[in-house]
C-alpha cells in the first residue's frame, strides 16, 4: 500500500513542484547510508535528470564568500554517513557517473573488524532507548550485552583502508566522529575528543582534507558546534529537514533521507522534501538542535 501510495504522490505534480518553485533557488543534501550498487546506479540516474549534482565543497565556498553565483538551479549534494563495507561495492558507480559525492567516516570503526554499534543486536536490548541516555550509562549497558566498542567482530562492518583510499579517488571523504556517539549526551571531553580525533586520523592515517563533521544520528548541541570549530571543522551536516541558501548556517546546515530506497516512486517523492515534510508534521525532527548539551563533565 504504501508503494502504491509514493506513486500517486510521485505523479501528483507536488515533487515537480517543490522542485521548480522551492528547490530552485536551494541547495539540497540528500542522505544515504547503506545502498547497493545496483539501486545506487537507478538512484543517482534519476538524481542527475531532475537536479545539479554539486560538490560539498562548492556549497562551503558559496557559504564562505557569500557569493551564490556558482550555485547552478536546483542543486542537490548526495552524502553518505558511517563508512558501510558497502560504500565499496558503488566504487563502479561513482567512476562511471562521476557525481561528487561525499562519505562521512567513523574513524576508529573503518579499517577495523568493529561494529557499529546501532547495528549491534542483542536479546533484551533496545537500541532506540539508549540514544536518549548519557553516552557513558549506553556504553555501560551495551558491556552488559557484551559489547565493547573497540572490540573486534568475526566480520567487518566498515570499509577497511584500502577500499575507503580507493573510493577516495571519486569520493570526498569527511568525519562521522570516531564511533558513533550522541554527542548531546556526551560529556565536554567526551564530545571534543570524538570530534578532534576523528579529524586527526582521517587526516594523519588517510591523508584527507577533513573541514565537515556530520552529526552522529544528526544530534547536536550549540557546545558540539564550538567543539567542531575549535577542532578546525568549517561546517556541520544535520538531519535538520530543510534545504540550503546564501544565508543558512555553515554549522547547521539541513539535509533530507532518502533511507537507502530502491523504489524510484519513493526516491521521487523524498528527495524533494515532500515526505519527511507530511510525515513528520512540517519537517520538525531535530531534538537536540539549537540546545544545550545535557551531559557535562
């Protein structure tokens, strides 16, 4: 039913639209996780008929300059956060296609046999409840369910070094922090050193220029926001629903998920803003932003 549902909403000229009335003039960021390389190859065909494919950096220097000349009509930015062993499989893509795309990296979780843990799956636990505690009482409760996060798993979750080098050569990669945590809910320390590390390994082990952090689980705090700048950041992504301008925030800027979706209908419909817009009652989503942190040392 609700397949059924995205097409009629697909082809009820809305997203055309929304797209020739509100995304002309904005830049808007698209988010992807964990897309195979066959929908990501239908995906970003559709993508490129309908918007501008943009770099990141692109955005950051209009942003910067304040000089919007640059930015073509209907421009969209795809990213993709965490590092996902299957980020790989679309190296094929990405060279053939040729879009800037750009992957946001869990440091100390890619070139490891870590696991992610929002991935991690264990009886009695309930990993939706711990994005709301302290980061030291989740990691405190996922111990009990014998998981630590610099433990290794027989298999890998993430791109190992070589992969994420490889793709790097049609990619830009930037920083997800180094494992994950709700930064919010995280202690000044612990907040500082996921932001600060992250940016040093990347930059260190990778060679990569590393000047955006995208918000685990788009949480974020006006104290995360000092912490990435202090750190040498130049902006931060959220999960805040909206699309860019001349005048948005470098720190805040808003983004749209496409939850890794094969169905074209779908894609359509969400890429626009349409859906997350209905379903979440104008677009409000971000609990954390524009807030102070809970969790202080």
């Amino acid at each position: 039913m609700l397949s059924i549902f995205f097409k009629i909403l697909r082809f009820s000229a809305v997203p055309f639209l929304i797209r020739e009335l509100i995304q002309r003039n904005k830049v808007t960021i698209l988010l992807f996780h964990d897309l195979s390389a066959a929908d990501a190859d239908r995906n970003f065909a559709y993508l490129m008929r309908r918007y501008n494919i943009i770099s990141l950096d692109l955005l950051i220097e209009a942003l910067e300059s304040k000089d919007w000349s640059k930015i073509p009509k209907k421009a969209m930015i795809i990213t993709f956060d965490d590092g996902h062993l299957s980020n790989y499989s679309l190296l094929p893509v990405f060279r053939k296609l040729k879009i800037p795309a750009t992957i946001f990296l869990c440091s100390s979780i890619i070139n490891t046999q870590r696991m992610y843990w929002f991935k991690f799956n264990s009886e009695g636990l309930n990993i939706s409840s711990l994005k709301h505690l302290s980061n030291k009482e989740r990691l405190r409760i996922l111990e009990q369910h014998s998981f630590n996060q610099e433990s290794d798993f027989p298999h890998r979750s993430a791109m190992n070094k070589k992969e994420t080098l490889d793709l790097s050569s049609f990619v830009n990669m930037q920083s997800h922090t180094q494992f994950h945590p709700i930064l919010p809910n995280c202690s000044d320390e612990e907040s500082l050193r996921e932001l600060s590390n992250s940016k040093l390994q990347l930059e260190s082990d990778y060679g990569f220029t590393i000047n955006t952090i995208s918000y685990p689980n788009g949480d974020y705090s006006n104290r995360d926001i000092e912490f990435a700048r202090s750190a040498g950041y130049r902006c931060g992504i959220t999960v805040d629903f909206g699309y860019n301008d001349v005048n948005s925030d470098l720190f805040r800027l808003k983004r749209i998920s496409a939850n890794d979706t094969s169905n074209i209908d779908e894609l359509a419909v969400k890429s626009c803003g349409l859906w997350v817009f209905l379903k979440y009652k104008g677009g409000r989503r971000q609990p954390y932003g524009f807030q102070e942190s809970r969790f202080r040392n």
